[in-house]
C-alpha cells in the first residue's frame, strides 16, 4: 500500500515538471521612457470686486403682473358678489319656506273647516228629515194665518171709547190676577156639605147659597187658568185707541219673526236637498 502512494505522488511530480518546462517564456517587457517634468501652474490674475449689474426689467414682465392683479381683484369682486347673491338666495328660500308653512296652516284651517260644514250639513239633514221639522213649519204656518187673521180683526174694529177716568190698563191687569188667585182659594174649598154630614139633618139654606155662588163664579172663570200677567207693552196704555195700535205692532212683530224662521227651515231644507 505504501509502494503504491509513492508511485502515485512521483508520477504527479514527473507530470507537473514536464508541464513546467513545456510552457511558453514570458516576452521581456519594452524599457519604459524617463517622464517629463510638470510645468508650473500659472497664478490667477486677481479681480478687482466692482458693482454687480442689476437685471434690465423685461416690459412683457411688468404687465403680466398687473394682468393678473387685476383679474385677482376682478375674482374678488365676482366672489362677494357671488356671496351676496348667495345670502339673497337664502333669505329667499326662507321666504318661501315660511310663506310655505303659511299655506299649509291655511290648508290645514281649510280642512278642518271643510270638515265642520260637512257636520253641519249632516246635522241639517238629519234635522230636515225628522218629524220635528214637518210639525214646527206646519205650526209656523198656523201662527202666521192666526196672526194675519187677528191683526185683520184688530184693524177692523170702529174707534174704541176712552177709558174711565183714573183706570189704566195695569189696574185691569192686577184685577184680573187678583181675581184670578181669588178662583184658585175658591176652588181649593171643599164642595157643601161637607162628606158624612147626617142626611136627616137639615143643611143650612146659606151656606148652601153660598156654595153655589162659588161654583157658579168658578165656572165663569176657567178661562183664568192660562190666563197670564198682560205684557208691559199692553199695560202701558193709555187708552182702548193705544191698546188696539199696540196690540197691531205685536202681531207684526210676531208675523215678522214667524215669517224669517219660515225662511229659515225652507233654506235648510233647500241646502239638504229636500
């Protein structure tokens, strides 16, 4: 094992000498010439420091710059008024936005009346269909032929006498109450003789008179019943002539007043379409 290393590494050796001395001489190098010597750097000639030369201004240049300070200011003066067209147009969108609220509170008032007529006119048909409608135009209608007829009557009669001296219709009118209260006590009396009075026993003849009296006056009165104190107007006169005349200007009052709600009840029955 070691004969054959050394045969190995002696004949690498052989090889790498046989390599060597194959190889081709290196050229000699040419002989280099001696360089010349620098020469001196001359010295800068020194300045004597003057005025530096200002730019000759370009005219071109001078306008431009007032060209666009002037469309500067221009744009200035179109942004105020851009801002004041722009506060006019906000004052008058607020306008508009009030005047808008506005209607719409008128619209609102319109529908809340619109809605009140439509009750109403429901009201007066449901007034104009009832039975109350018919009875209060046909007793409107018998106040006015009764009116009519009774003012033709009071026109009619002939001149009417003074009254007594010291008498006025007021004293007619308390004694008629008087008489009237007087019925009422007379009527409340018991009825002669009285309940459980003996049959044999004789009745006074009197007082019986006196109980007749009283039923006969009771009779002749009844009309008192509804009879009612006489109105101011009628109390007030001085003679029959006064009382005629006064009694005359009532019943026109009465016919006048019967006469409108006549109207009135025909108008309502016209707007409910009867």
């Amino acid at each position: 094992m070691s004969r054959t290393s050394w045969l190995i590494g002696l004949l690498l050796l052989i090889a790498v000498l046989l390599v060597t001395g194959c190889a081709p001489k290196p050229a000699p190098l040419p002989a280099q010439s001696p360089s010349p010597a620098p020469a001196p750097v001359p010295m800068p000639t020194p300045i004597t420091p003057g005025p530096v030369p200002m730019p000759t201004p370009v005219s071109n240049g001078s306008e431009s710059c007032a060209e666009i300070e002037a469309k500067v200011r221009q744009l200035e003066t179109e942004n105020q008024q851009l801002k004041a067209e722009n506060l006019e147009l906000r004052s008058r969108v607020a306008a508009l936005t009030t005047e808008n609220q506005r209607f719409e509170a008128e619209n609102q008032q319109l529908n809340n009346d619109i809605a009140g007529l439509t009750s109403v006119l429901q009201n007066v048909r449901s007034v104009v269909i009832s039975s109350s409608y018919t009875s209060t135009l046909g007793e409107l209608s018998k106040i006015l032929n009764n009116t009519s007829q009774l003012s033709t009557f009071i026109t009619g009669l002939p001149h009417l006498p003074p009254l007594p001296a010291a008498l006025s219709f007021a004293d007619i009118n308390n004694a008629v109450m008087d008489a009237r209260t007087l019925r009422q006590l007379l009527a409340g009396l018991p009825d002669l003789p009285p309940p459980g009075w003996p049959p044999f026993l004789p009745f006074p003849a009197a007082l019986l008179e006196l109980d007749s009296q009283r039923q006969t006056f009771i009779a002749m009165t009844e009309w008192m019943d509804n009879l009612q104190d006489l109105p101011t107007f009628l109390q007030s006169a001085q003679n029959l002539e006064q009382f005629r005349r006064n009694i005359e200007g009532y019943l026109q009052d009465v016919q006048s007043t019967t006469s409108i709600a006549n109207d009135i009840l025909q108008q309502l029955g016209s707007i409910a379409g009867r």
